[in-house]
C-alpha cells in the first residue's frame, strides 16, 4: 500500500510538472533557446550511445547477487540487503534518456572537472566521460559491491579519464572539494535523504565559477527533494534553473541577464502549440 501511494504521489508531481512546463515556443532568452536547441530537442545519436547502452543490456541479463550498503534514502520499490545487479540497475541506474542529457550537457558546455556523487553502476558516469574525453571525471560511491561492478565497466569499455572513489559522501566528497581548485560540473545523485542533496550544493558553491553547472537527479521522486530543489533554485548564486522532470540544471553566469525558473519539455509532447499560444514562462 505505501508504495502504491508513493508511485501515486509520484504521478502527480509528473502530471503538475507537464501541465506547468514550457516548449521551445515559449523561449525568449537566447540562453535557454540555445539549452532548448542542444540539450531539449537534440535528437543526434552520439558515438557513446550505443556502446553504453549494449553495456546497459548486457547488466540488464546479470542477476549476480549483490550486497547493499545504501547510505542513501535507499530504494522505494525494494528494501532487501541482497539484489541482483539486474535489480539495482533497473530501480538506481539513470535511464537512457537522462543519460543522453547528461551527455550532451557536458557535450556542449564542455567542464574539464566533473564530480559526480552517486556512480551506481556506472551508466551516468560513462555518459559523463564520453562527452569529455579531455576531461576528468571523479565518481564516489557508497556500497564496495556495486562500486567493483562499476570499475569493472569502466575497465571494460576502456575508459581512462574516470577516477572512482569509494566511502561515504559525507566523508569523501570534502576530501574531492579540497584537492581541486575549481569546480565546472557537480552530478548529485544517490543520497536522496532529507537535507543532503542541498547541503552537497551548499558544500560546493565555493569551488564553482561563472561557468560551472550544478545537475540534480530526481528533483521530483519525493516531497523532500521537491523541497530541496525549490530552495537551491532560489539561491541568491543561480541565476538560471531549468527543470527537465528527471534532472535539475542551476548556472551561476551574471551574464543570463534576468534570474529565472523554467521547466521545459520537448514541443512534441506539447504539440498543438506550435507557436501559436507560446508564452513566456518566468517566476
């Protein structure tokens, strides 16, 4: 019953976000027109994304047993210490679409220095270090077992540009923030507890600059990180939030001339307006 009601609630927020969410028609800003063009409605197929999607199938057919030690908010839909690779990948790998973002994120706004906080078994990282191959990606993660199954994807499709870090959030990512001068892209993920997600952003803001991107995952997967995410949107530091149902994206640039939120979606999904009826959406 309580998790009929969460994916309940779930829906709801799903449904709250397309009836408020805007199309590349209600555009104005030639920032976000740009975002629209190259990150919304981009429909290329990248290089990356077949090699990383058969290592999705292929862990998709792997039910070896594997022991959690989630120091997360933990998984809604199963609760036991013992799930199969399939399992974990099916309830905490980002899905193929959110991947692809990430990747075209990192594409086009080209960070040399990304951290990503939650690697599960590394589908979001290697979108990440497929669109910097000149970059260099740090990836923590909390349970040993799905951090070894991660490395050895990494292994296996030769990345060379991602360095995995094992431990605790709390403890490890200050250990990453003191060894960098600066910050250009900030993944969090994987700690959806109260409070957490928004303290990670707090922790990072002194090593970010006007160019850097903070991404948060699943904004809408509970009231909390609802929460969470209205607060960090409206930090006197964002200048530009752009809400894409899964994925949350801050930039810091004085250059985005007037603060603004918008959640956006494909103009397919919202078809019929086809310009006739855009209208600018702003808070």
């Amino acid at each position: 019953m309580m998790l009929f009601l969460f994916y309940l609630r779930f829906c709801f927020r799903c449904l709250r976000f397309y009836f408020q969410a805007a199309t590349k028609y209600d555009v104005h800003s030639p920032f976000v027109a740009d975002f629209v063009e190259y990150i919304v409605e981009d429909e290329r197929v990248f290089y990356a994304f077949p090699f990383i999607e058969r290592m999705r199938a292929r862990l998709n057919r792997n039910n070896y047993p594997i022991e959690i030690v989630d120091l997360g908010a933990g998984s809604k839909a199963n609760r036991s210490k013992v799930r199969s690779v399939r399992n974990i990948l099916r309830y905490s790998a980002v899905s193929e679409t959110t991947g692809q973002q990430l990747f075209r994120l990192v594409a086009h706004y080209k960070p040399k220095r990304i951290v990503e906080l939650g690697s599960s078994l590394g589908i979001s990282t290697m979108y990440l270090a497929a669109a910097a191959p000149n970059g260099q990606v740090t990836t923590l993660e909390g349970c040993p077992d799905i951090a070894e199954v991660a490395q050895m994807n990494f292994q296996r499709l030769e990345f060379s540009n991602i360095s995995l870090l094992l431990g605790d959030f709390q403890n490890t990512f200050p250990e990453v923030l003191n060894e960098i001068a600066q910050l250009d892209f900030l993944f969090i993920d994987g700690d959806h507890r109260a409070g957490r997600a928004e303290q990670y952003f707090e922790w990072a803001l002194p090593k970010i600059h006007a160019k850097s991107i903070i991404v948060m995952a699943d904004i809408h997967w509970s009231k909390e990180m609802e929460q969470c995410w209205e607060k960090v949107r409206r930090h006197p530091q964002v200048k530009l939030s752009i809400d894409l149902l899964q994925l949350g994206v801050l930039f810091f640039d004085d250059a985005i001339r007037e603060e603004q939120h918008l959640s956006l979606v494909r103009w397919k999904w919202k078809f019929w307006r086809l310009g006739l009826f855009g209208r600018k959406r702003n808070n």
